[in-house]
C-alpha cells in the first residue's frame, strides 16, 4: 500500500513509498531542508489507495514476459 508525505505549507506531496517508513524518512528530510526542522502545521502521511492495473499495463508486461522466456529459451538451447 502506497504512503505519501504531504505538506500543506508548500503544497506537495512526496513520490509513493512502500512502507510508511519511507514516507516518514521523506518527511524528515522535507523539514530539514525547507522548514529548519520544524513541523509544518497539518503534514501528514497518506495512503494512496491500491490502483488496479490497466489493461494496457497487464498487456506490456505479459509481451515482456514472453520475450523474456524467448531470450532465456535460446540461451539454454
Ligand atoms: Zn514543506
């Protein structure tokens, strides 16, 4: 499940993290260089909810699967 960072005082918002421990780490950081270390007011860590794929993802990745059994199917012959 995706965490985010936000800050309301700079309105963003960090690239997803897998563990929420990633998001904090970004946060830390975040304060450190824009605020001195101190808390903006109203940050918080988000949970992006869980994005089925689409179907064009699905495609893409069954293609590169197949080319990958190719290629590894021509290395062992
Ligand atoms: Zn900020």
């Amino acid at each position: 499940m995706p965490h985010h960072y936000r800050c309301p005082v700079c309105a963003t918002r960090s690239r997803p993290y897998w563990t929420r421990a990633g998001a904090e780490e970004h946060g830390r950081a975040h304060r450190r260089r824009y605020h001195g270390g101190d808390h903006p007011f109203g940050e918080r860590i988000v949970h992006a909810p869980y994005r089925r794929p689409r179907r064009a993802e699905v495609i893409a990745a069954l293609i590169a699967l197949v080319f990958l059994a190719v290629s590894l199917g021509r290395l062992l012959v």
